[in-house]
C-alpha cells in the first residue's frame, strides 16, 4: 500500500467533510453544514500546495460545500418566509394551529406565547 502525501490527505479529509455537509443539510441543518462545508472548502485550497491546480478530490469537495452552503441558506431563508407568512395569513395560522393541537395539545396562538412572538400575530 502507497503512503498518501499530504496533499492527498487534505484532499480526502476535503471531500469527507463536503459530504457530510450536505447530509447534514437534511438531518441537522442550520450550524453544522455551515462548519463541515467552511472546513472542507479551507482544506481544498490547501491541499493545492504550491501548485496551481486543486487535485480531483479537493475539486469535489469545493464544489460539493458550495453547493451545500446555499441549498442551507436557501433552506434557512425559506423557512423564515414562510413563519412570516404564516404570521400574517390566518388561513396557515389555523391550518397549523389544527396540526399542533392534533400532536402536541397546543393551539398556535399558544405555541407563539411560548415564544415571546404572540405581539405579532394578526
């Protein structure tokens, strides 16, 4: 077995962590793909050395981070909008208000006093 240099670890460790950022995205998201992708991004363009070109794995994983960052802010600035509009349309307020009293035994006007956010609800 060959020893890997130490640009292909980087290389490696580059592309470990892109992946686990986007994983991330669907069972933990917010924080972690925003660590796992920034670390795997770092490591991709040191693994290029003094070389001018990123090896085939460190290209990977930068482009896997990047497309990991923005399907996370996507996925944050989406669910914002939609607690927003949810705030100010008394359709998906009773809609959601239904869903939490069926699972939990809480009416949205009640979530949102747990909250502190009740002030802004139509």
């Amino acid at each position: 077995m060959m020893k890997q240099s130490p640009r292909e670890k980087l290389a490696g460790t580059s592309l470990s962590l892109a992946l686990l950022a986007f994983v991330a995205i669907f069972i933990m998201p917010v924080a972690v793909p925003y660590i796992f992708a920034s670390i795997s991004i770092v490591l991709a363009v040191l693994s290029m050395g003094g070389r001018s070109t990123m090896p085939r794995k460190s290209r990977t994983g930068f482009r896997i981070s990047i497309v990991a960052l923005i399907l996370n802010t996507a996925l944050i600035l989406l669910t914002i909008y939609y607690f927003i509009q949810m705030l100010h349309d008394p359709e998906l307020q009773a809609q959601y208000s239904q869903i939490l009293y069926q699972t939990y035994g809480i009416t949205f006007k009640e979530f949102l006093d747990q909250l502190g956010l009740s002030s802004f609800v139509q």
